[in-house]
C-alpha cells in the first residue's frame, strides 16, 4: 500500500513538474513565432465553407427585406438624434424687494454640438427691470465639458442696454461641482467676466440642498448702467428643495448679495444697500 501511494506522489510530482516546466517554454516558443517577421495579418477571401453572414435573415438586410426602413431612414446611434431640453434652474419670489427672478436655459442639438439659450433676470410691479440673455453655439469637447461662443444682450429698464461677444465653458468639476464661465467683449473695448458653482447635497432621494455662489467682474467703469470696473457683485445662498419628480422640485432658501468697488458707491448714492440677506421661495422645473 506504501509503494502504490508513494508511486502516485511520483507519478503527480513528474506531471505538476513537467507542465511547470512546458508552460514557460510554450509560452516562449508562442512569443517567438508571434514576433517572426514573416508573420502577416490575415486577409483575401473568405474561405469558401465560411459561414453565410446572412443565413439566418432570411434575407432581410439594412436596405432590403420586410423589416426594412422605408424611405431615407436609417439605424443610428443615439448621438446622431437631436434633442432638446427647457431648464428653469431658478423662478422664485423675494417678498423683501416685492421681485420676481428668473433664471432660465434650453438647448437643441446633438450630444457634441447644440444651440443654447441662457436668459436671467427680474421683474418688479409687473415689468422687467433687467434681463441678460446669451445666446451660443455649445460643443463638447471631452465627456464632462462644452465650450460656449455667441452673443450676449443685455437689457436696463433704467440705463443703456449693452452687446457682448461671449466665449464660455460649462460643465461638471470634479467632486461634482457644476461650473458655468463666460468672459464677455463688448463696445468701447468693455470686458466682463461671469463664475457660477452650484452643488447638490442629497439628504434623501428627494430632500436636497444646493449651495450656489456667484461674482462678476467688469474691466471698465459703466457709468451709465452704475457698474464699477472690477470685482463688481458676488452672490452666495442656500436653497433647499424638495423633488416630487425629478421635473417639479419647490424651494426655499436665503441669499446674501454684496456689491464692490464703484459699483457699491453707486448704491449707495441712490439709497441702496451694498450688503443685503434676501429669502426666497420658488421652483425648479425641467422638461
């Protein structure tokens, strides 16, 4: 019994040996005739016992059959379709200054290029104070980010309205943070520059806060309008919503808007407040 058990060890020894042994070789000798310059790509024909590509159709192809597309159309991937989208990132109420807010995007196109339409603004006793629209040509030009190019127009009920040549990128920073950036030029060699950061804190499913901040700087004085050159306003608030549906979601929150520079002794020449805290109640909708 020794023996036979002794002599199986053996025999298993010589096999787990010899296949430890012929693994390194086979894959060596794999290598060399992998690198033999003699090796050439396949190509011609099929062989002619291949397999008929088309044999289990029952002879319907893309442009024939009864499963056809009729007329023009044709199979394609998702990021040749256009689409479109309205987002009202923020329609809200502040009963301090008896205002309306207005923040509003759409776009229409493809995955890598689409029209896109900004417009923000406020309304006061029924009519428009100010409004600022641009109006771009997005592309994307990596998986998170589009670049922006087109006009800005800008409208004042109480000062001169402006055009801007825009030039802007948006997209999703790292740790998620989604960041909005235009520089603007415009008459008389006016320049400006505009930084929006929003992020989403998800208490629950439907239970979110978004943090927001905002500034803008302006490169010269625009005494007509009362804007000062350099960092001119900054805009930080909190606004917690609450999501019915991903497309319906009230909300309330508080901000603090602060003016700078020419643009804050503009203000208060005029009565106003370079420091205010306002609360807000309104709606984020997108469809």
């Amino acid at each position: 019994m020794k023996q036979l058990i002794l002599s199986k060890s053996i025999n298993l020894f010589l096999l787990t040996g010899f296949s430890l042994i012929s693994l390194p070789l086979l894959a060596q000798s794999e290598m060399a005739v992998m690198e033999s310059p003699k090796m050439q790509p396949q190509g011609g024909d099929a062989p002619k016992d291949a397999r008929d590509p088309h044999a289990y159709s029952a002879g319907t192809t893309l442009t024939g059959g009864p499963y056809a597309l009729d007329g023009t159309k044709r199979l394609r991937l998702a990021d040749e379709h256009k689409f479109y989208a309205l987002i009202g990132d923020r329609l809200e109420y502040n009963e301090q200054a008896n205002a309306a807010v207005f923040d509003l995007q759409a776009w229409y196109g493809t995955t890598f290029d689409r029209l896109v339409i900004k417009t923000e603004g406020d309304f006061s006793e029924g009519s428009l104070e100010e409004n600022q629209t641009d109006i771009l040509w997005g592309h994307a030009v990596s998986a998170y980010w589009n670049t922006q190019a087109g006009v800005r127009l800008d409208y004042y009920k109480e000062g001169e309205s402006r055009q801007w040549l825009a030039f802007g990128l948006q997209g999703l920073a790292p740790y998620w943070f989604e960041l909005d950036m235009t520089a603007y030029i415009g008459e008389r060699g006016n320049t400006a520059f505009t930084l929006e950061a929003e992020y989403e804190l998800l208490l629950t499913q439907k239970l979110i806060i978004q943090p927001r901040a905002e500034i803008t700087l302006y490169g010269k004085n625009d005494v007509e309008n009362e804007l000062g050159s350099g960092l001119s306003s900054s805009a930080i608030g909190f606004r917690v919503r609450y999501e019915f549906t991903r497309q319906f979601a009230p909300y309330i929150g508080v901000e603090w808007s602060n003016k700078f520079g020419s643009t804050a002794d503009y203000a208060e020449s005029n009565g106003q407040s370079k420091n205010d805290r306002t609360f807000v109640a309104g709606i984020k909708f997108w469809f």
